[in-house]
C-alpha cells in the first residue's frame, strides 16, 4: 500500500454526495409523487450534505421513475452551500438540465465493456464519443460535470477488473475536461484490499479533492472501504444514499448503496471532520422507507434514536 493521506488532508472537511433521490429512487418500482421528492431534498438540503444528486434527464420512457426531474429542480429550495447535480446521457438531456438551471451534470460510463453494453448498449470508448458534446456544451454554459465510472473493482460480467483498466477510463474521462470522477464498486464486491490497489494505481493521476467513492454494501464491506480511502488515501467525497436506498438491476445480487448516516457515523467516530447530521439522516430515511414500503438498510437506523447523536462539528 502507498501512502496518500497526510495529517492534513484527515483535517480536510469530507464531504457526502446524497444519492438517494436519483441512485435510490430509479431503482424502486414504484413512482414516488413529485411533492414528496422536493420534501425529501428540502429535507436533505437541511442535513449538512454537500452534494445532492436530486434528479436525471434520462428519456422518461427509459426511467420513468425520475420523468419528472425537470419539475423537481424548479422547485426545490436550493440552499447554499449545496450543489444539486442531475445525470445527464445525452445533448437532448442537457437542454432540459439547462431548462432546470442544473448546477452540475453527471455523465456515465464504467470500466467494463459488458457492463456499459448491458447498461447504456454502448463499449466504453463509444460512450465516451457520446459523452463528448455533452461535456463540453456542460462547461461552455458553466456547469460542473463529474464522471461516474461504474464496475471499477468488480463486474457482475468479467469479474475483477485490473486497476489499469479504470485508470485508463479515468484518465480519458479527465482528458475530456470532466471535473470530478466517481468511482464505483457497483457489485459491491470490493474488499479494502481491492480498494488499496486501485487507489494506488489511480491516485497519482488525480488531485484526491476530485475524487469520490461510490460504494455499494452488497457483501458489507462499504463502510470499511470508505474507512480505508479516508485513512489511508485522503479521499474526502463519499457518495451515499440514506437508508442505503439503491442497487443496480445490471449487478445481480448488489443491494444498495453505502448508508448515508453509517458512513457519516463511522467518518465522525474516526476523527473525520464532517459536517452532516446523522439524526436528521436517518429521518429521511425513514421518509424514503415510508415512500417505499420497505425498511432502511443502514445499522444506524436500528439504533434506539437516543443514542444516535454525534455532536455536529462545523468545519
Ligand atoms: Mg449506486
């Protein structure tokens, strides 16, 4: 293992990209009213979360789920301080998201050819063209674009996938001017072991500020994941879902996504500088779940509600 992290960037503020209105709520079969999604943002906006990812302008018909973004980016109370990105697959996608005056856009692809066929039917390198004149129309306009590469450690197709592989999707990704990557263990597979060698082989090519993890908790190694690229990396951008809503219907057997609140409970408890409030997490979680009909994933959401409470730093 390479050492990344310093004293310093363990005093970096960490920061929780809330995933669960657009990663969380694609996956459930049921639509969610549109009212009830601007109350579950609003909610979120209030927690201490920097990021939201509130909606996507991917065709209705391919996720009809989420067909109702456009309204929900008008309506939605934007709080300082919080930027609220939508998935964005093609130029179509981006008129909307501009219509919505959509601060950031996400654009995604993976590290595995079989994935991004089951997924978005293209190779990597043909999503990549796709993805070209999506990002650059993002930038002149002044939006942010983060790249979400998916499969990055495991795919449910082609197994274990080399660390050079991701890094050379990630390097592309860069080359095309995206801001910030996400990488994600979409199976939920990953081990801290397989985390560390892909740390090390993509952490010297990006600044560690424009890095973030997606990590999924199908075999319950999400927390210890985020533990290792905190400690051991100074990776300071988590995304997560609260109640760890999501999944992913190309990834047989991946439940959903690292619980918002574990994370932030087991960051805060390791001396991690985060500003969210794990309390006001695990409500909205319980607002999902009554949206949902099933029960939060998350550990925190089991524990008596009295002994929740880490004290909120302001950092
Ligand atoms: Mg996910």
């Amino acid at each position: 293992m390479l050492s990344f992290a310093t004293d310093e960037s363990r005093r970096l503020p960490v920061r929780i990209i809330e995933v669960s209105p657009r990663d969380g709520l694609q996956h459930e079969a049921l639509f969610v009213p549109t009212a009830r999604k601007i109350d579950l943002i609003n909610a979120l906006s209030r927690s201490g979360v920097t990021e939201i990812e509130a909606g996507s302008f991917i065709s209705p018909a391919a996720v009809p789920q989420l067909a109702d973004s456009d309204e929900v980016f008008r309506a939605i109370d934007r709080v300082p301080g919080v930027t609220y990105s939508a998935l964005v697959p093609n130029e179509r996608g981006l008129e909307r998201a501009r219509a919505a005056a959509v601060q950031k856009i996400a654009v995604f692809t993976a590290a595995s050819d079989s994935f991004t066929r089951h997924n978005i039917k293209a190779t990597v390198r043909e999503s990549l063209v796709r993805f070209t004149p999506v990002i650059q129309g993002a930038k002149r306009d002044g939006m942010l674009v983060r790249g979400y590469i998916s499969t990055a450690v495991w795919c449910p197709y082609e197994g274990r996938m080399a660390p050079q592989i991701t890094l050379d999707v990630m390097r592309r990704l860069l080359d095309l001017g995206v801001d910030d990557i996400s990488l994600g263990d979409t199976l939920g597979r990953a081990s801290p072991a397989d985390m560390r060698a892909l740390l090390d082989a993509v952490m010297p090519h990006i600044e560690p500020v424009r890095l973030s993890l997606h990590v999924h908790d199908t075999y319950g190694m999400a927390v210890a994941n985020v533990l290792t690229a905190w400690e051991g990396y100074g990776i300071t951008a988590f995304d997560c879902s609260a109640g760890g809503l999501g999944g992913c219907p190309y990834a047989p057997g991946a439940s959903g996504n690292a619980a918002t609140e574990d994370v932030v409970f087991a960051l805060k408890a390791s001396g991690a500088p985060i500003a969210v409030d794990e309390e006001l997490i695990v409500d909205c979680a319980r607002r999902l779940s009554a949206l949902t009909g099933h029960p939060p994933h998350s550990r925190l959401s089991q524990v008596p509600p009295s002994h929740i409470r880490q004290p909120v730093l302001k950092v």
